[in-house]
C-alpha cells in the first residue's frame, strides 16, 4: 500500500490541525472586505453597450450633439376624467410639478400644458419629463423613491398620478427577502437530514462565508471593473445554492467515512480526497463555462461572469478549508449524532436507491425513451423562446410604473411607451420625405418631426410604432424599417438613416446574443468534454454527459418560456430577459457536471476496482443518489426562493436554475444515466489507447490514498 498522501489529504489534514488559524482568516476576510466595502461604497454599472451596433451609433451621435440627453428620466403621467385642463385639476397639477422641480435631485421639469403632444388628444392624459441631475448608472434609487413620494401627494380627488421608467422600475425592485427564504428553507432539509441543528448547519455556515466574502471583493472590484448592479443579487442566488451543495458533498462523504468505522480525523482526510477533489472538478468546470461568456464581448455581462466565477472560486476554497476546520472544532458533537441516527435507522444505507437502480437496469430501454420523451416535451415552448428586454408593460398590474405604462397607451399608443428614434443625416427636405414615407409604413401610428439637432444637416424623427416595446411586432418593424424603407428613402431622397432608442437597442442586444450563442455553446461543450473525457478515461460518457445537459438546459429554457413568455401561472407574459440564456447556460452546465461528477466518479471507483459495469452502475447510485438528491433539494429551494424577489429577471433566473437541478437531479442521474450505462456496459469505460496516452491524468478518487492505520479504526456502533 502506498504512503503517498494527496495534496486534498494534506489539505485537510493542516486545516484540521490549525483549526483556529483557517476559522480566524476567514473570519478576518468576511469582516475585512465587508467593511471597506461598506466604508468605499460600489459603483455598480449597467453597462449594455454594444460598440459596432447600430442603435449605439446613434446614442453616440445624440449624446456628442447635446450630452443634456444622456441625463436619467422620470416620467409623471397623470389622468382625470374631466380633463386635466380642469379649474380644479390644473392648478393642482401645476403645483405638484413644481415641488418636484424643487428637488435637489431633479435638474429641470417639462410642462405638459405648453411642450407639444404632452396632452391626450381627449384631454385626460397627460405626461411630464424629469429630467435628473445624475446618469442612469449613478442615480440612487432613494432620490427616485422621493420623486414618486413627492409626485403622488397629488393623487386623489379626481387625480391619478402615476410614475415611469427605468429609474422607476429599478427603485420599485430594491430589496427582497429572497436570500433569507433560501437560507431558512435549505436549514429545514438539512436538520432533519443530518439529525442535529449543528451538523445540518455547516453547510450553511461554510456558504455564508464564502458568498459574504465573494460580495464584499466584487463590490470593491466595481470600482475600477464594470460590474452591472444585478451582479450581488446574482452572486448570492448562486453562491449560496453552489456553495450548500459542495458543503454538502464533502460532509456527507464525511459521515459515511464516520459510519463505516473510522475516527473524525481519518473521515475528514478521506472526505477531502475524494468528494473534495469532485467539488474543485466541478467548481473548475463551473467557472470555465463562466468565463465562456467573455466569447459574449459584451461588457456587463463579462462583469457578471467574473463576479459569479469569484463566488464560485470562493465557496470551492471554503469547502475544502473552512469545513474540515468546523468539522475538526465541533466534530464530537457531530459524531455522536451522525452514530446515533444511524443506529435508530433500520434500512442499510443506499437500499432505496440500489433498488431503483436495479429496476432501471432491468427495462433500460424503457426508462430512457420515457425520461427523454418528457425532458423534449418540456424543452419544446424554447422554440418560441423570444429575447429581450423586459419593459414596465411585464410589472405588477397595481405598480406605479405599470399604471403609467397602461396610461399612456390608453393616451397615445402602445408605441408611446418606446418611440423609436431615427438620425436622419441629410438636409429637411429628405429628412420630411422620409418622415412622409415612415407614416406610410405598415406598423407605424404616427412619426413626429424632422427635428433638426444641434449638429447642421442632422434631425431626429420620433418613430411611434402601433405596438408595444416589448411585442414582436415592434422588432419586425425595426428590422423592416432598417432592411427596407429606409435603405429605400436613401436612395430616393439621399441622406443617410440610422435607428436607435432604448427599443432598438433592446433588439440589437438580443440579437447580438443570439448570434454569439451558438459558439459560447461549442466552446463550452468542447472544453467540458475534454476534461471529462481525462478523468473518466472514456469517450462515450463526456458525449453522454454533454447531450443530457443540453436536454435539460432546453427542459429548463422550455418551462421559463411557458411561464414568462407566455404568462403562465400568473406571471406577466413577456420576452425571456435577453442576456439569461449565455448566463443560464454557464452556471446549469457546470452545475450538471457537478452531479455527473460525483455520480460518476463513484460508479468509476467500483468499475476500476470489480470491472462489473452492472454492479459499478448500482452500487455508484446507492452511495450517491441520497446525497444527490438533498443536495439537489437544497439548491431548489434556495433558486425557488428568488421566484419571491420583487426583480423579474431573478424570479426567471430562480425558476430556471431551480427546474434545471430538478430535472438533473431525480430524472437524468436518478434515470437516465443509469440506463444509459447499463445500455452501453463495459464500452462506458472505452478510450482508444492513443488518445490515452495524450490525454493528463485527473484523479478524482485518488485509488492511492492511505486508508487508516488499524489503530484509528472504532467499533461502527
């Protein structure tokens, strides 16, 4: 028997020994970060430009012609039946928009009685610009929640008065309750799981850490990165769920070492070695579909992905630092009550789930076919699945912003709430020729101007399209406007037209996603597959592993488009926030490795050491499918959680990742892989031998390690 110690076993082995040491940099770290990152503040930005566009064209254009544009909005719309031209309605509105104008927050406010086209042609709608003092990334939701406090004293008495934009809708979200709910549901499973309000507390504690950590660094980072403000919510959602699971695997391994008979010290060793090493695969794996999205080139979400890959990082190093010195520290309580559970249970460890593996493997053809079937049935809403950004239109009917939304449609269109703008580079009389042809267009209500800006022989033209921001029609409008009719009018009248607005840049990032979609997948699908293809020495299961993520990835992508594309179960329909599949994608198919990882890795333990493929398929789920399916359990509540938060786009994201792990956990590794297994028997485990020979050596289960000297074993009992 080797002597050969891994560098896990190592590992574990200092952390235990200076136990107070790793409490006490970890503690230092949390408390370290924390404070400078409260003390110097972040500078969060949501940054979606797209450099080569040509909607960002245009805002550059506009913003270098007068930088007053590029300032933070506020829009008040007010309605009353009897006409806001009233003798008891007017004054009222006049006054309430000088007090907003009062605030110091606020630089300058329209008046809708004297600007052109503020007024409803019925006369009982109408809308203020508010223009702000600070740029969009810098505007602090408290001066905005002022404004609407300010504005809305007015309402009432005939009065209703409402209040919109991106200003408005990022101050309605702030806040949320959705980490505590995750952190409370996750300590319900765990207590009873593991028998004590201790032992099922590590995990926890281990993630809590790791996540505090994580977002105090990136919070500093943001100082000098683009790191878009979405990024600390996101962090959290999936440190937390990422990081309870890893603990969960390397203390559970951790008990089963206790339970067959060796001391605390020689079980945490153990543990290190072999889910520890599962845990920095899989992390690894994680954090290289993260950095994929770099391939994306667009800045926040490059932010995004460096600040959830830190987190990722953090709670790998935490798992395999800070557990084994919790354990070292309350490790007697701990195993007392991990013997004593066990000795109340009266089933054998892992019966249940060496039965169901036998009855998968008796009719594998049968539960593949059928778990398929279902998996595709769910992924085929997908196809469907339309990219975007979520407007005030996909709010909460009783929100502020959603009222002044409906209002001005009721007003003056759908079109209202998201004009398009278009540059027309060319003198007033080809500037009205076009604006002639754009009224003529099939999809446009009514245009306004040319405008000239301050830049000679330029002028805007307000495009109001007869269907909402976030409606498909608008985007085949955009794209019909810029393919055809304006390509068109340049040629008949001259000059040069080009597109922008929130609304075209909106569909010019989705489409740019789309587009880079297809590589990021490739890249890594191919990386993944190379490195499973390494540590389990077989082609045919990285292949395996790769076509069953992209199963539940499109079953996840599926159930999020029936749900919010198509307003399902109350949501409000909408398009599927266009920056969340790469996202998606990246965190699910690290985390699908993770489960394959383990599940695996023991199945190739019992291959290697019986070279049975039925009895390495069994026994590989019997040590695993209990510890699978509450990790998995755990990380639905935690993603569940978010589907409680106030932002649209984390409530999509919970739902996606919570369905993923689902779907993962119970029907493709509990299932699926089973069968497939059984249907490929001893050619699992094939790889041609030149391909051996190139490819590193990746132990997972280091078959050298030391097991205890016979002094360090206890009676089991």
């Amino acid at each position: 028997m080797s002597t050969q110690r891994g560098r896990f076993v190592r590992l574990a082995a200092w952390s235990q020994r200076h136990h107070w040491w790793a409490l006490a940099m970890w503690a230092i770290a949390l408390v370290a970060v924390t404070a400078a990152s409260v003390s110097i503040g972040n500078d969060y930005r949501d940054e979606n430009t797209l450099p080569g566009t040509e909607s960002q064209a245009v805002a550059d254009a506009l913003e270098s012609q007068n930088p007053r544009e590029s300032a933070d909005t506020v829009q008040i719309v007010m309605h009353a039946d009897d006409g806001l031209a009233s003798s008891q309605i007017r004054p009222r509105v006049t006054t309430m928009l000088a007090d907003v104008d009062a605030l110091t927050q606020v630089s300058e406010v329209s008046d809708p009685y004297t600007a052109d086209g503020a007024v409803s042609p019925d006369g009982t709608i109408a809308f203020a610009d508010v223009r702000l003092d600070t740029e969009p990334s810098e505007t602090d939701p408290t001066d905005v929640r002022t404004i609407i406090d300010t504005a809305q004293e007015a309402d009432g008495d005939g009065l209703q008065v409402e209040l919109g934009g991106d200003a408005v809708r990022n101050a309605s979200e702030s806040g949320g309750a959705a980490e505590g709910l995750g952190i409370l549901a996750a300590l319900i499973i765990l207590i009873p799981l593991f028998g004590s309000l201790l032992a099922g507390s590590l995990p926890v504690i281990v993630a809590i850490f790791a996540v505090g950590t994580s977002v105090g660094i990136i919070a500093l980072a943001s100082q000098a990165a683009t790191i878009p403000s979405y990024a600390a919510p996101m962090m959290m959602l999936v440190g937390l769920g990422v990081g309870i699971d890893y603990a969960l695997l390397v203390f559970s391994r951790y008990r089963s070492e206790l339970l067959h008979g060796f001391t605390r010290a020689a079980a945490a060793r153990t543990a290190l070695d072999t889910a520890g090493r599962s845990v920095l695969f899989a992390g690894c794996t994680v954090i290289v579909a993260l950095l994929g999205l770099l391939l994306i080139g667009m800045g926040a979400i490059q932010g995004l992905a460096l600040a959830v890959a830190l987190t990722v990082l953090m709670t790998m190093v935490a798992s395999i630092t800070l557990l084994p010195a919790l354990l070292t520290l309350f490790g007697r309580r701990i195993e007392k009550s991990v013997r004593k559970r066990a000795a109340k249970s009266k089933r054998a460890p892992g019966s249940g789930w060496r039965s169901l593996a036998a009855a998968v493997q008796r009719r594998p053809v049968a539960a593949l076919v059928v778990s398929v079937a279902g998996l595709i049935a769910l992924a085929l809403p997908a196809l469907d699945m339309r990219l975007g950004f979520a407007d005030a239109g996909t709010d909460a009917p009783d929100s502020t912003s959603r009222q002044a939304y409906d209002l001005l449609a009721d007003g003056f269109g759908d079109g209202a709430n998201g004009p398009l703008i278009v540059l027309a580079e060319a003198d007033q009389r080809a500037a009205g020729a076009a604006a002639e042809t754009l009224r003529t267009t099939d999809g446009v209500e009514r245009v306004a101007g040319p405008i000239p800006t301050d830049e000679q022989g330029a002028s805007t033209l307000l495009v109001f399209p007869d269907s909402g921001p976030a409606d498909q029609a608008t985007t085949d409008l955009v794209h019909t406007l810029r393919d055809d009719v304006l390509p068109r009018v340049s040629d008949d009248a001259g000059g040069t037209y080009r597109i922008g607005g929130s609304t075209p840049a909106a569909i010019d990032f989705a489409d740019a996603v789309g587009e880079r979609l297809p590589w990021f997948i490739a890249a890594v699908v191919a990386v993944s597959a190379v490195l499973l293809t390494a540590v389990f020495r077989s082609v045919l299961i990285p292949l395996k592993a790769a076509a069953l993520n992209l199963l539940s990835i499109g079953a996840a992508l599926g159930v999020m488009t029936y749900v919010f594309g198509d307003g399902h179960f109350g949501a409000q329909p909408g398009p599927i926030e266009a920056y969340l599949p790469v996202i998606m994608f990246a965190v699910v198919f690290g985390l699908s490795m993770d489960y394959e990882v383990f599940l695996v890795s023991r199945m190739h333990e019992e291959w290697r050491r019986t070279r049975d493929a039925v009895h390495s398929v069994r026994e590989g789920l019997a040590a695993t499918g209990g510890v699978i399916t509450a990790a998995a359990a755990i990380m639905i509540v935690v993603f569940g959680a978010f589907i409680a938060s106030p932002s649209r786009m984390l409530q999509q994201m919970g739902l996606g990742l919570a369905v993923v792990v689902l779907l993962d956990a119970l029907v493709i590794r509990c299932l699926i892989v089973p069968a497939v297994m059984r249907l490929l028997g001893r050619s699992a485990w094939w790889l041609p031998r030149w391909l051996d020979r190139a490819l590193p050596t990746v132990e997972l289960e280091n078959p050298e390690r030391v097991e205890p000297p016979a002094p360090e074993r206890v009676p089991a009992g």
